[in-house]
C-alpha cells in the first residue's frame, strides 16, 4: 500500500498487537479511513495472552468475528480451587452465566493476532503496514501531523490523519509524544509460566491451587496443552523449566512434564495507569493506557472493550460531527473508571494467591466463598461482568 502524505485519513492507530488490530478493524467497519502501523517487521509468535472472558465474546460476535475464535479455541466451562495437595475448597461453574457466553475461550495470542490481521485483509488490503513506527506527533487545529520512519531502510514521512490512537504498549510512543504522564509502578511479587503437555486429566477444566508457599494456576489451551503459572519463591526461584516443574509438583501435588515445555518465561507485575486517555486528537489503548496485573487475565480484554468505545466515540466525531471535546471527555471518565476496578480486582487476585502464613483461614475463606451464593459475585468478578 502506497502511503500518501498528501491525504488526510481519519486515524492512523500506532501498534498492531491484539488491542491496535482489533481497533482497525472495528474503525473499517465503523466506515473510517483507517491506517494501522505496527513498528515490528513480523509478527511476535508466543502465546502470551489466552484468556477470551464473555464480553470480550460477545464484542467478537457482534463484530462478526467469533467463529474462527470457536474453531480454533477451547472453552473453559469450569474453574477449581484446591488447597495443598489437591484437596478440593470448591468449584466456579461459568455455565451458571447468562448464554451464550457462558464460558471462557483459550487461546494463544499469535493465533488471535492471525484471525484480526487475516480480517483485516479481507476488509481492505494494506489497512495493516509492519516496519513502520511513529516518531513524531504535531495537533494542529483539525489534524495531526504524524512523522513515521521505515524500519528496513529509515526513510521518514510526514502523514495527516484526523485523529491518532495509541495501541503501542506499556512504553507508548505515541502516549509520550502526546505529552500524557503514566503514573505506578511494579508489585513485589514474581511469577513464572510454562505451556506443557497437559497429563492432568483435567480436561477443559481450569485449576487454581492456593498452597502455603504461594500460587499456582493451570489452565488447557488447544492441542493438547495446559499453561501452568506460579508465584515465585524469592529465596529459590525456579527461573527454569525443570525447577518450575519440580516446585509445582511439591505444591500441588500434581505437576507438569519439563521435557514437554513449549514455552517458558518469567516476569513481574506491574500498575500503571495514564494520566489522560484521550487528550486532544490522541486517543490511547490497552498497555498504553494502563498496565494491568496479567493474575486474572483481563488486561487484553479490557483493552477490547476500550478499543470499541474509542472508535464509536472517534467514528462519532469523525463521521457524524459529534463535539470532540464531548467525546474525549466521555470516553476518558468511563475508560479510566473502568480500568481503575480491573485493577483491583486484579490485586483482589493477587491478594488471594500470596504466600500465606496462615493458608487455613485464607483457604477457609475461599471454600466458604464458592460453597455459598457468594460465588455468584466470585463468579461475576473472574468473568469480568459489570464493568
């Protein structure tokens, strides 16, 4: 695709993971002249992100989306919470929720990444360009001029668009250019995770341990495979597969196989949160906008779900002349309301799994809490309803 200085498009999305690609092809659909620039030459294959909640579903559905997702992910009906050893404290049982999107889908993030960028292909061929960053942003009265630079022979352009978003992640580009603070920090805590053959017997079913040395998750990913993730030990650890594998199996009870590692990493959690969310004629995004702790799963799709706000308030003011200051007001004081109670209840799950030095009143809690009409709210919480 023949990038134009002369033209003015309707927005230019700066980063194409899943939270920038599905922006794109929500503002296609919405009608927008839409140019989607992603810094990376290739797309990044690992599985990262897997988690799909029920209105991030029903966001898929409603943009005609959903069907590739249900072919190539697996849903998740069932969630157990077991103390030491796997003794049972109690079940979560997702097809309580209202249908159909009752349950929650897994599915690695390159896979996801593939179906939005095939999308948008059939869309319009050329909305998505690779090796191309943004270096520059100018807010002029009606547009914004916005410097690019070509990865693979540095050659720069001055492009025009309307309105510019920010899908670039927790080191945003595009939020730094646009003069908007980040304020947070990390959490104390490490975690690791593994993607292994999955011999639980499980099936489909998600499992959350609550041991005394801290948590551990495991949850089944298509073909085969279940992704473990644990609370680290400070004083030991297990930054490798085979250790990792050998602390689970002493928490749990039950552990992966290392020789049947795909993938391995571990990582901190961190909270950000930005300053603004739309200030002038930038609107930001995902990682842009806040960090979220990923205990829980939510900070992709809360990204979604922002993704979809900003481009009916962009669409609404590109294309119907709704006030700009209107929409970014509004769009700023629901996006950041929202992100604010995703973080606590990420903290909430955080808070759940910590090492505890007194796991029998904790597991108490948690038993108490699934064995009772509270688990409706528990439910409620892990599903990200009412946000």
């Amino acid at each position: 695709m023949y990038l134009s200085e002369e033209k003015t498009y309707d927005l230019i999305i700066a980063g194409a993971g899943p939270v920038g690609l599905l922006a794109g092809i929500l503002a296609r659909q919405a009608g927008l002249d839409v140019l989607l620039l992603e810094r990376n030459s290739e797309p990044i294959l690992h599985s990262r992100s897997i988690g799909i909640h029920p209105p991030s579903l029903r966001l898929l559905s409603e943009a005609g989306l959903l069907d590739p997702f249900l072919e190539k992910g697996l849903m998740i009906r069932q969630g157990h919470a077991m103390s030491r050893h796997r003794a049972p404290l109690g079940t979560l049982d997702f097809r309580a929720i209202s249908p159909p999107f009752n349950y929650i889908l897994t599915i690695p993030q390159w896979i996801t990444e593939l179906i939005f960028s095939q999308k948008l292909v059939e869309l319009k061929p050329g909305i998505l360009q690779r090796g191309i960053g943004v270096t520059g942003i100018e807010q002029k009265k009606n547009h914004c001029e916005v410097a690019v630079e070509e990865a693979w022979n540095g050659r720069t352009m001055t492009l025009r668009a309307k309105l510019v978003m920010g899908c670039d992640g927790k080191r945003s580009t595009v939020r730094q250019l646009a003069g908007i603070p980040f304020d947070g920090g990390p959490y104390p805590h490490r975690y690791a995770m593994g993607d292994f053959t999955d011999q639980t017997g499980y099936g489909t079913d998600a499992v959350i341990f609550l041991s005394p040395a801290g948590l551990v998750e495991c949850f089944p990913l298509p073909g085969g495979i279940r992704r473990w993730v644990m609370q680290l030990d400070q004083a030991d650890p297990a930054e490798k597969a085979p250790a990792f594998a050998e602390q689970v199996q002493q928490r749990c009870g039950i552990g992966p196989d290392p020789a049947s590692c795909s993938m391995f990493s571990v990582f901190g959690v961190e909270r950000y949160l930005a300053g603004r969310f739309w200030k002038g004629r930038v609107v930001l995004a995902g990682d842009s906008a806040h960090v979220v702790s990923p205990i829980g799963g939510q900070g992709m799709n809360l990204g979604w779900i922002h993704s979809a706000e900003a481009v009916r308030g962009m669409a609404s003011v590109i294309r119907d002349g709704f006030p700009l200051d209107v929409a970014s007001r509004r769009y700023d004081r629901k996006a950041r309301s929202r992100a604010e109670k995703v973080i606590r209840r990420a903290e909430f799950n955080m808070l759940l799994g910590n090492r505890s030095r007194f796991p029998g009143l904790r597991n108490q809690a948690v038993r108490l809490l699934l064995g009772t009409p509270l688990r409706r709210s528990l439910r409620h919480r892990f599903t990200m309803q009412g946000l």
